[in-house]
C-alpha cells in the first residue's frame, strides 16, 4: 500500500511548535524491508551454546532480557534457523501468548521462537519513531482488536504488516524520539537504582541474620526457637463486617499492597476470614517461593481482611524484625521443603510454624528492623518516582503519535 498525504486536520495533541508540516500514512510493511517471525519447532538446546533461544517474554521494557530459565544453542544451530535473518536496526515484537513487548536488537546472541517476531526497517527509516510509533495507544488498541485464538492469543504477521503509520518530517521524527529516549534512559537509572537497593537490602539482611554483620554494641547469643514459639499464627480474629477491604494473593507484591478490593460481606470469597490489625504480618503460604509476604499497617478505620492463603502472624518481639527473618533464604529454603502439591504447592500453618528460627535481644531486633527499613523506605520513594516517569512516557506516546 503506498504512502499517502493525510488531511491536515488530523494532527497528534501534542506537537512541538517548530513543526506544523502535513504527516503522511503509510503501512509497516513499507517501512521495513523484512518482517518475520520464530521458529515454529523446537531448536536443539546447548547448555554451553553461546546463542540464546529468545521468545517474547524475553521482550522487557526495549531490552532483550536473559533469565537463568533462558534455554541455549549453538552457533551452528542459531545460524541453520533465523539468527541471519535480523539486521543491525531489527526491532523485535512478542506476537504470541504474551502480546506487545516491545525491544531494539542490539547484536545479541540470539534466536527467535515462534511468540517473537522481527522488524527490519529499511536504512532511510527512523526505527526508534518505529519503535515508540508500536508503544502508541493507537497501534496497541489495534493489536489488541487483531488478536486469534482462544486460550493462547496470537497476533499475525499480516495485522503487523498493515499497521497503520502516521509520519512526520524526518526532522520532526529525530526530535520525538530524542525527547521520549531521553524519558526510557532515566527510567532504565531508576530501575538500576531500585535493583541496587533491593541488593543491598537482601545481602544485609542475609548478613545480619547468619550474624556474619553485628551491631557492635551487641554480642550475646541469639535464641535457637521455632517460629510458633514466637508468633500466634491465624489467631482467631474479629466477625467479618458488612462491608470491608480484601487482601487477595494477587494484592501483594514484593512486600507492597499494589492494589484494593472493596467487598461487601455478602459478595465475598470464602477464603475472606482474616481479620488485620495494625502490625500483622501475612506471609504467602501458596506458591510461597514468590515471597510475596506483607507487613500490614493500619491506615485508614476500614476493616481489612486478608485470604486464608496467607498465614497471618502476631508477635510481642518487633514486627518488623520478623517480617525481615520471614525474607531471608535460610528460612525460604526450610518452607520449600514442607511444601505439599506441584502446580500451586502450600505450605500448612502448622509445618510453617514448626520451622526452626534463631533471634535476638527485642532491642538488637529493633535496631535490626529500623536499619533494613530504612533501606526499604529508600526503596518505596525510589518506585514512586519511577511510577511518575512511567505515567509521564504514557502520556506522551499517547499525546505525540495519532
């Protein structure tokens, strides 16, 4: 489909005011000069393979990420495949199951499978505007309505290949895209900040409970105990109100409350039967490898109510200390061998509470939990700014393309 002048009235909401030119249309498939996608069969995997076998969940944030669960292939292998076939400017796309992911090839050493496809954009384009075009809510609201398929979705390469694209000036392209990269590399610093203090709060905290790391005006020996001598675990709780705020195990990740459940009693889940007060700590007895555990503070006259899939915790020694002992991997490790089940396996309340512990004075604990919780905070003010910079970049792929 060749590329057209548009009617002048369709312009973005928001444009920078050295620019007022007339924008041309035209499809993805004329930008590029190869889309493509993953191989549709299974690669011969190589533990020592210097090749990646990427798929789109590898797609995070305009990076290719590699995992610890990242399968390997040899070079031979790579190259019989679709390894050739990205130039140095491809843009990649994740096309299956998971929709959407956006990232630029940066010569890894990689493959694609089939929930990945490749953009190769011809040299006289601009492939970051191509890039941040494909994160617009335009392009993303038409992927979405061209999604196939039932329970795994999927999105062709020939819905890619019609993409609609609004072009401005190759002048104007350059200033978009400087501008909105500059936005991706400080929220990529935020991140590295955020990783490096999530770091440092888990190499303490491991230091200080193996008590490799003490507080020098501390040295008497630590209680050898288990955790029910120490913690009431699911103590029987206050009657449900009529109407409260619900703790499911979607609620809570990495220590923090990312979303609300308002209920009425009436409307509630049967697992609705744990009654907070102020300092309680939940700990995620299924699939509890996730650690998604939870140091609750009152905030509100609410009632608040936690799924009986956590464990919820009471203690007369510091809260916070606890919930930090909770984290570590000494204790991780005990709890994964008393769990039961292979698709969601669980821990009991009584296996988790017959776990071994070891603790301190309650005044050690305390200066403990006050280090590790400033750290954290630090952490919690570091995700609010990166959460601005994120809201700023939506609005403006929403504001900057058509």
């Amino acid at each position: 489909m060749a590329t057209k002048r548009m009617n002048g009235s369709k312009v973005p909401n928001l444009r920078f005011p050295e620019f007022d030119g007339l924008l041309m249309e035209t499809s993805l498939e004329n930008l590029c000069d190869r889309i493509g996608d993953g191989i549709h069969s299974t690669p011969m995997y190589n533990e020592f393979g210097d090749y990646y076998f990427v798929n789109g969940n590898n797609l995070i944030d305009g990076r290719i990420v590699i995992t610890e669960s990242t399968k390997k292939i040899t070079k031979e292998e790579a190259l019989k495949h679709n390894t050739k076939s990205l130039n140095e400017n491809a843009i990649l796309l994740s096309i299956n199951g998971t929709i959407g992911n956006i990232a630029l090839f940066r010569d890894e050493f990689i493959m694609l499978g089939k929930s990945a496809c490749f953009l190769n954009p011809k040299p006289t384009v601009n492939r970051l505007f191509i890039f941040h075009s494909l994160r617009s809510k335009r392009i993303v609201n038409y992927y979405l309505s061209e999604l196939t398929g039932t329970t795994i979705k999927n999105l062709s390469l020939k819905s890619i290949r019609a993409t609609r694209f609004v072009l401005p000036s190759i002048n104007e392209q350059k200033k978009i895209t400087s501008f909105l990269s500059l936005i991706d590399e400080r929220i990529e610093t935020q991140n590295k900040i955020i990783e490096q203090l999530e770091t440092l709060i888990k190499t303490i905290s491991e230091s200080l409970f193996s008590k490799e790391l003490r507080f020098p005006e501390f040295n008497d020996e630590w209680k050898e105990t288990k955790l029910k001598n120490e913690c009431i675990i699911n103590p029987k709780t206050a009657a449900l109100k009529s109407e409260f705020i619900y703790i499911d195990l979607e609620a809570v990740v990495n220590g923090a409350l990312v979303k609300k459940n308002n209920v009425k009693k009436s409307e509630a889940p049967s697992r609705a039967q744990r009654v907070l007060d102020d300092y309680d700590i939940l700990f995620q007895c299924v699939r509890p490898y996730q650690q998604n555990n939870l140091l609750y503070r009152k905030v509100d006259d609410k009632q608040w109510v936690a799924s009986t899939g956590y464990a919820q915790l009471k203690t007369q020694h510091s809260p916070s200390f606890f919930y930090y002992l909770l984290g570590i991997k000494a204790f991780n490790n005990e709890v994964v061998i008393r769990c039961t089940g292979t698709s969601y396996p669980a821990i009991s309340s009584g296996d988790l509470g017959e776990i071994p512990i070891s603790i301190c004075s309650l005044k050690e604990q305390e200066k403990i939990a006050t280090l590790l919780s400033l750290i954290n905070n630090k952490v919690t003010v570091e995700k609010k700014s990166l959460l601005e910079y994120e809201i700023q970049r939506k609005y403006l792929l929403q504001s900057l393309f058509i």
